[in-house]
C-alpha cells in the first residue's frame, strides 16, 4: 500500500521583509549614517588641529626676528609648544630714575649705619660712653660731645682732654671721604666779652677750634667745615641748667645729602 502523503510537495521556506528598510528587502540600520557622520567630524576635528600645530619654518622665523626686534632682547624661544607660547616679563636695560634713586637711597643708608656702627665701636673702646654720643636722623650721623668736655666756660680754647678725645674720633673720620660739619652750639645764657660780643661768635669760635684739630689729624681740609649757631637749635629747655648743659654742645655731622652726593659721582662740598 502506497502512503499518498509522500506525493506532496514540502512547504516553500518564507523569508519575512525586514521590517526596517520599509519592505524594500535589506540596508543598514539609521544609526550606522549617525556613527559615519560622527567619525567624519572627528576627523576634521584631528586635521585642524594638526594644521594648527604645524607652523611653517619661515614663517616662525619671521615672527621670532620680528618679536626680538620689539622686546629688545634675543631670548625668544625658538620653538613652540601645542600648549602655547608663554611670555615672561623682560626687564628694561636701563634702570628708570625712581629705581635710581632708590638704590641710591638704600647704599646712603646703608653707610650711615655703618658709620654710626663705627662710630659706637670707638666710643666704647675707649670707654667715651657719656662724653661721645653718636645718632642717626634724617640730617644723617651726628656725632655729639659736651662744651664742658671740650671747653672751658665761655672760652674756645680745646681743653686737653678735649684734643685727646677728638684725636680718637679722628682715627674713624679719616677713614671717610665724606664732607663733614662742625657745628657749634650755646644755650640761651647772653654772653659779652670782648672776645666773644654774643654767642654767635662763641659757638661759630668753638667749631672752628674743633675744624682746626680736626685738619691738623689728617683729615681734607676741602671735605670740612665750621658753622655757628648759637642758642637757636636747643635739643632741650634752657629754663633748667641741665636742659642748659645738653644745648652747648659742638656736633661733628655726615649730612645724607652730602653722602648721596659723593655716591652720585658728585662734588661733596
């Protein structure tokens, strides 16, 4: 007995449409032309940036020549960096004036104190503390002994032990070549001599007295001089004998002007 159901045909195999392209049968998916745009774009993006960071030989060396000509100075790098060219601030050749004058003003101050540093070193060498006084102010350094050190009262004759002081005193002003004043200084006591008709003559008397030793220990006579004040520069009252005993006084002065003067190359005197 033949079984019939061998006689019929298989099923044909069915291949459904893709329901992505339509019905159209096949095609990539939308994203793929998403994606090749991207990659197109970051592309472009890659080749800027290489064209930007690749500069040609010439040019860079026009922009080096033309960047030295402007600064003033050769020290531009002669390659560059993808991160960028950094400039650091060049200093000028030349020093303005307030740079002068202030590098000035500090070597001016800076020799005061040493002079004053000097100074102090002999006043407690030879164990003049009290006799000598020695400050800085704004005149400059001012170097301070007594008339009752120096001089007898109402005289301009040094007293001995005055001239042994002053001799001392010398051994450090020689060693500056700084112009120098004396000045002499009075209380308010009147004073009429025949010799001295009022405390003008007196006080400009005993700076010169001091000028004179001063000279005669070594040191330049063009770099000295001797100047009066009588009573009208107290540094105390003259209404008590020890306010009296301070104002007469003889100052040996470096004045700041003079030492400027003498580090600008100028005349001292």
């Amino acid at each position: 007995m033949v079984d019939e159901s061998m006689d019929e045909a298989p099923p044909a195999l069915v291949v459904p449409a893709d329901d992505d392209d339509g019905g159209k049968g096949g095609g990539s998916p939308e994203w793929m032309a998403t994606f090749a745009d991207l990659v197109t774009l970051l592309m472009c993006f890659f080749v800027l940036l290489f064209a930007m960071s690749t500069t040609q030989q010439e040019t860079f060396k026009e922009l080096v020549e033309s960047l030295r000509s402007a600064l003033g100075v050769q020290s531009v790098p002669e390659t560059g960096t993808r991160e960028g060219l950094t400039m650091h601030a060049v200093p000028s050749e030349e020093p303005t004036d307030n740079q002068k004058i202030d590098e000035l003003g500090g070597m001016v101050e800076k020799e005061i104190r040493e002079i004053a540093s000097e100074v102090r070193e002999m006043i407690l060498f030879n164990k003049l503390g009290g006799l000598v006084n020695v400050s800085e102010s704004e005149t400059g350094v001012v170097i301070t002994m007594s008339d009752l050190l120096l001089f007898s009262a109402g005289e301009a004759i040094l007293s001995e032990k005055g001239a042994d002081i002053l001799n001392k005193v010398t051994a450090v002003l020689a060693q500056l070549a700084y112009h120098v004043k004396v000045k002499g200084h009075t209380d308010a006591s009147p004073i009429s001599t025949g010799r001295y008709p009022s405390n003008w003559e007196l006080s400009a008397s005993r700076a010169a007295a001091v000028v004179k030793l001063l000279v005669a220990s070594g040191l330049d006579p063009s770099l000295i001089s001797a100047e009066g004040y009588a009573q009208y520069r107290p540094v105390a009252t003259n209404d008590t004998e020890k306010g009296r005993a301070r104002n007469r006084r003889v100052e040996i002065v470096y004045e700041r002007d003079a030492i400027a003067r003498s580090f600008a190359g100028m005349k001292t005197y």
